[in-house]
C-alpha cells in the first residue's frame, strides 16, 4: 500500500472469552497495518462500556444493544475506508449475525479460541475471581453463556502460541482481502 488515501476499508471483529487475547492481539495488529502503510483503529469492548455504551448492563438484551452500536460505528468507519479491529466478547452468535448485518460483507469474523480454564488462570483484570464471587453477575463463562461460533472466516488458538503469532495469522488472513478490496 503506497498511500493511506488509496486504502478501502474493512472490519476485523475479534470475538471470544474474557481473558483471551482479543485487545492485545487487536493492538498488535493495529501496529502491524500501520507499518505497512494501512489506517486502522480499533474498538474494544471495554473502552465502549466506558465511554458512549456506560448506560448498558451485561443482560442479554444490554449486550445485544452494545455490539449494535459497536458495529454501527464499524460501519461508520467503513464507510470513511478505515479498517476497523473490534475486540468484544460477542457471545451469543445472533450478536455475531446481528454485527455482520449491520456492517455487509466487509465484515471479517475472528473467533479467537482459549479454554474457559486458561482465560481463568490469565484473569489478567480479576474478573473471574470476582464473577466465581458472585460480585459479577451475567459473566460471561460463568453466570451466562457463550456460543460456539458456527463458521468463522478464522480462528486463532491463543493458549498455543504467542500474541505475536496469533496477531500474523489475522494479518495474513486479512492482507489479501484488503489487497482485493
């Protein structure tokens, strides 16, 4: 890519457990497009509920609401030829279909794959322990479910290997696309 005006956009939406690796995998892909010339940002799940999604819970229809304007900011972005990496839990896979709608077919699932255990044993932010308190409730893995996703376009096993590593795989896989926009 010579230029960044020449770019189209895309969305990479990176979905899976808490504790998985889809923020870090999400930043280092970010670096990796912008060495080589692309413009990308990303939306994490937990920079949203801060901000613009603060007013939603964690039940089923607040996290329903939560991807719909996660995804129609994707969307907005898109459409001003950004390339978009979202990083959220998306659970159920009617929030997956419900995300994919919004944004058309430049949406590019990610399923990013690590065991309920191994997501545990990182719980880099406490929030399992407290979840397994009971001071969390509609955790997803805990308290509410998560959907195994039915056909993603790729799936990163990131118990097996390095954020580095899980991070060139969605580079490889997406360059392509990008290049045949």
């Amino acid at each position: 890519m010579s230029r960044i005006s020449d770019q189209k956009g895309m969305v990479v939406w990176l979905y899976g457990l808490s504790g998985a690796g889809k923020t870090t995998i999400s930043l280092l892909l970010k670096q990796r497009l912008e060495k080589e010339g692309f413009f990308a940002v990303c939306l994490d799940g937990d920079e949203l509920r801060s901000g613009i999604n603060k007013d939603l819970s964690f039940t089923e229809n607040d996290r329903e609401e939560n991807i719909r304007r996660a995804a129609e900011i994707a969307r907005l972005m898109l459409k001003n030829n950004i390339i978009t990496i979202c990083s959220f839990i998306t659970p159920l896979q009617k929030h997956r279909n419900l995300a994919a709608g919004i944004i058309g077919e430049l949406f590019t699932e990610v399923f990013i794959e690590c065991s309920l255990d191994v997501c545990q044993a990182r719980d880099v932010k406490g929030l399992y322990k407290k979840a397994r308190a009971n001071q969390i409730t509609h955790f997803t893995g805990i308290s509410s479910g998560f959907e195994t996703p039915t056909n993603p376009k790729l799936i990163i096993h990131t118990a097996a290997e390095s954020p580095a590593e899980s991070m060139e795989k969605v580079y490889r896989y997406i360059v392509p696309l990008l290049k045949g926009i």
